[in-house]
C-alpha cells in the first residue's frame, strides 16, 4: 500500500498543480501506471515535486530512451515550476542535469 500522511501543504500545492496537470497514478502494490507529478513534503515549508513514470517495457521495440525519458521529466518539471510560480511559489530547481530532476517549493 503507497504511504499518504496528510500535509496541508502539500494538499495545497497538489491542488495548484491538479488545475493544470496530471497527478500519478499507482497500483497497490505502489508501482507506477499513469505518468505525473508527485508532491511530498521536504520540511515544514517546502514541498518537493517530480515527475514519475511508468517503467518502460524493455521488451518494446518502441519504447522510450533513456534520454527521451530524462528529456519528459526535465519538460514536466519545468512546467510544474511555471505553474507553481504563477500561483505564488517560490521554487528552486534541482538536479537540472540529472536524470531525475525535481523542484522545491514553498509559499
């Protein structure tokens, strides 16, 4: 079963990105199905965001690339800071070149 503990501030920031965006979607087993964003709380303030997606078949001759899917996550991520920006958020970028990027946030 996914973990989920209440947080009024990531309920706040997940209601920003719902507006304009795709939330996760996980199995119960925690496995992601449907790309989109994930907010968890970093500390008091903060929030950290990312972009999770599903694990591609390695058995598909069209899969995405490595690189393709690093290139997603840096565009989603990049979206994500423009709409929580908008909505009043102060976001730092992390990891620009990392595979995996992510943003922290705080109102």
């Amino acid at each position: 079963m996914p973990r989920f503990t209440y947080s009024e501030t990531v309920d706040k920031a997940a209601r920003v990105l719902f507006a304009e965006h795709r939330v996760s979607v996980s199995d119960e087993y925690g496995k992601c199905i449907a790309s989109g964003y994930v907010v968890d709380e970093s500390n008091d303030t903060m929030v950290r965001v990312s972009h999770r997606m599903p694990e591609p078949d390695l058995l598909d001759d069209d899969r995405m690339s490595d690189d393709e899917m690093a290139a997603e996550r840096h565009r989603m991520v990049d979206a994500y800071a423009t709409t929580l920006e908008a909505a009043g958020y102060t976001v730092a970028r992390r990891g620009p070149r990392s595979r995996k990027p992510y943003l922290l946030a705080s109102c």
